[in-house]
C-alpha cells in the first residue's frame, strides 16, 4: 500500500446496528457530489439484498433533487443523515439515476464477473510461470473444475511416452492413486500462481510451531465472538493465572502477535473439567484451521496440544520431503490444468478471480482499464477472503494509474462468520494500520441503535 494510496483510504470500523448501511450510503452520496459517477464506484457487499438496499436509498435521494416525494418513513432518515450529501446539479443527477441500475454495485463474485465480461479480450488465467497465462475462450464461464483439475494431474503422471515423473513415484510409494490426485489437485486449486511458483521448507519444529501461531489470530477471533466468557470462566480454573503471558496478552485484545505460550494455555484448558472448552475445542478443530503437514492435515487443536520439544526432526524431514514433491507435481500440472479449465469454459470464483488480480496487475494494461474507476466501496470487509484482498489491492493500484481510487472499507473484525470459507478478519487490522501510517481517515461507530 502507497503513501498516496493510504491517504485516499478510509477505513470504519463497526459493529453490527452502528450503522454501517447508513454510512455507506453517506459515503456513496458524496462520491456522486463530488462529480464520480455511479458507473465508476465500486460497491462491494456481501450479499445482492445489501447491494439492492444501497441502490434503492442512493435512488430515493437522487429523485428527491427532482422533485419526487420522499417516501412515508423515510423523511427523518433522509433529513438527519443523507440530506447533505447529495449533489444537485440535476443534469447531473438525471445521468446519475439512469446510470445507477447498472453500476458495479454488488457481491465480489458479481463484480468478478463484470469486469471480465467487459475486459474479455484482456483475461488470462495466469498459471505460475513467469509471464504466462492462459486467454480464455469466450463467453467467460464458471462450473465445476475440479474434475478437470485430476483429468489434467491424471495425464501429467501417466504420459503417453510413459516416463513417470520422479515426484509421482516418489509420492505414490507415501499414498495410493486417488489421494495423490485429490492432494495434487487441492494445491493446484487453493495456492495463487505466486505461492505455487516458490520452494517453501519446514525449518524444524520452530516453524511448525509458526504455523499453528498464524493460525491462532483466527481462531482467537471467532473464540470471543462465540464463546465471550472463555477468560473469565476458565480463571475460575486458575489456568490463565497460571499461563501469565496469554492473560497480558488477552487484556490486550489479542493482538498479534500470538505468544507462544498460547499453546501452553489451550493444553491446560483442555485438561479442565471446564464445559466451555468443549466448545472452544470445536473451534480449533474446523477444517480453515488445518495445517498441512504434507503426509497429513493436522487440526490447530492438535498441534496446540502437542508439545514442540517432542516434535522429531526426522518426522518433520519426511513431511517437508512429501510436500515439496507434491506441490512440485502441482506446479508441473497446473498449466495443463488450467489451458483445460479455460478451453472448457471451467473455472470458478476463486480462479475468475485470479484472473481479475492478473487483469489488474500485469504490465501493458489498457487505458480504459486504468481510467475505468474512480472509487471502491466494501462492506463487511472482514468476510474476505486473502484472495478477495489482493483483487482489491489490485485494483488500487493498477500499472501507470497516476491516480489513486478512493477507498472506504467498513467492517468488524470481531463479527466474521465465513471464517469456514477463509474469510480473513485480520484484513481489516492491516488495512486499519496502514491508513493510520498513511495519512487515510481512521472511523469507529459505536453506538447500536438497534439495542433497547
């Protein structure tokens, strides 16, 4: 993130009644009153009734500088919060209005899908080598790739010359046939053409330990959603007590980053008779939270409990040799997978949107790419993805774009609920931290008008 980037952000953190549509829709307005047209704001929300209920109050507002009525309801709402915030040009606003139901406002994955429909000619698909990629066939499509995923690992290991690679044979005296093509192809779908393209080795137990840490944040984050009580309960037991560093760090707020002696603590709570680890335990134990050992997934439940001096250095050895063939086997297999999903129409959110960051990323970009928006708006920022991040790191800053868009992101990172579908919360603290170093306009909502 530019210094110049951070100073166009705006970042509001907001719990759920605080009003985050409202703000929305302020922020919204004032785009439009300062000359940006509804065509160049994007508006990301997490579901299309969201999307639709941002269009219809910016529409209602619109049409009152034109003299319509504002609907029985409404009025307060539009005088106390929205009424500064329009423009009135009324040229202005009749364009606006007539651009408005066709404006990128909507989910990620609706948004996705404009902007390669529009930009078709310029999609690839980039398969992990420098500099390449794979052009899709028109119409874009989306469907089910994972079978054209194991035909295209299938055929990487079964050539028709018959020279098996090494890693094949290597991998199939550790797995049978099906289990090395569904490992193959899960890293082929799951790791981006960046990650796919490196080495990346276990360093002992040390690093293994690291790996359960960077999975704690999200896990610890959806503990005190759903389980508010946990410190409290469990100091009953004098386990916090004892484990002094995790109760600093828990009076803290559980920033990152994650002591070590976190794993210390989660050992002792699971070692009480306490109900509430029973709960706890499941949340360590869901599949976003799984480590991968190469040979097997191991559960962050797991690995927490596990005491890292007892971790074999040989053990650690042979899981890192079945990795890297495995994601080396992938690597080989992944531009024929790809040019297969591509020619076939194939592809799903996750890989559209790889192509949309490609899109957005690589050199030589057209001028209508670079000039086509001039803002992006997200909500419920903490339920994206890694993946969903990058796009939008993309599009703030496309190649030779000497004009940073405006940004605005609302979210609440205590408030994520599709942690399963690796959403990632912790996205919203980064973005909080580097508009705070950049200059960006930090807000926090705080009252809930839903409460009595």
């Amino acid at each position: 993130m530019t210094m110049k980037t951070a100073k166009n952000m705006t970042v509001v953190s907001a719990a759920a009644g605080t009003g985050k549509t409202t703000r929305l829709v302020k922020e919204y307005l004032s785009l439009l009153k300062g000359g940006i047209a509804p065509g160049q704001i994007i508006a990301i929300t997490f579901t299309r009734k969201a999307a639709a209920e941002l269009v219809e109050k910016v529409s209602i507002c619109l049409r009152h500088i034109l003299d319509e009525p504002i609907p029985a309801g409404f009025e307060t709402e539009f005088e106390e919060c929205f009424s500064q915030y329009v423009p009135e040009d009324k040229g202005f606003v009749r364009n606006a209005l007539f651009e408005l139901p066709n404006a990128p406002a909507g989910t990620i994955d609706s948004f996705v899908q404009r902007l390669l429909a529009e930009f078709a000619l310029e999609a690839r698909l980039p398969t992990g080598r420098a500099n390449d990629g794979v052009w899709l066939d028109l119409p874009i499509g989306q469907g089910n790739i994972q079978e054209i995923v194991e035909a295209a690992v299938r055929a990487e290991i079964d050539p028709d010359n018959g020279a098996v690679p090494e890693e094949a044979s290597e991998l199939l005296k550790n797995m049978g046939l099906q289990e090395l093509l569904k490992n193959v192809s899960n890293v082929i779908l799951t790791m981006s053409a960046e990650e796919i393209s490196k080495d990346s080795n276990f360093a002992g137990s040390q690093q293994l330990v690291n790996l359960a840490l960077n999975k704690c944040p999200r896990a610890f984050s959806a503990m005190r959603v759903e389980i508010p009580d946990i410190f409290t309960g469990i100091k009953a037991a004098g386990v916090l007590k004892r484990v002094e560093p995790v109760q600093k760090w828990a009076e803290a707020g559980m920033k990152e980053p994650v002591p070590i002696e976190a794993m210390s603590w989660y050992a002792a709570v699971m070692a009480t008779t306490s109900t509430r680890k029973d709960n706890l335990c499941k949340i360590f134990q869901r599949p976003e939270y799984l480590i991968d050992l190469g040979v097997v997934k191991m559960t962050l439940d797991t690995l927490m409990q596990i005491n890292p001096k007892s971790l074999k250095s040989k053990d650690l050895d042979e899981c890192d040799r079945i990795r890297r063939f495995t994601v080396a086997l992938a690597r080989r297999a992944r531009a024929r997978a790809y040019t297969m999903a591509a020619q076939a129409s194939a592809l799903d959110h996750d890989l559209l949107t790889e192509v949309a960051i490609d899109l957005c990323t690589r050199d030589g970009i057209s001028e209508r790419l670079r000039h086509r928006f001039k803002a992006l708006l997200v909500d419920e920022v903490q339920d994206s993805s890694p993946r969903q991040f990058r796009l939008y790191d993309a599009l703030l800053h496309l190649p030779g774009s000497e004009d940073s868009l405006k940004s605005f992101f609302v979210g609440d990172s205590r408030q994520s609920i599709y942690l399963f579908r690796g959403a990632e919360p912790a996205g919203l603290t980064d973005l909080e931290k580097q508009a705070r170093q950049g200059g960006g306009a930090l807000e926090s909502l705080g009252m809930n008008f839903r409460s009595t």
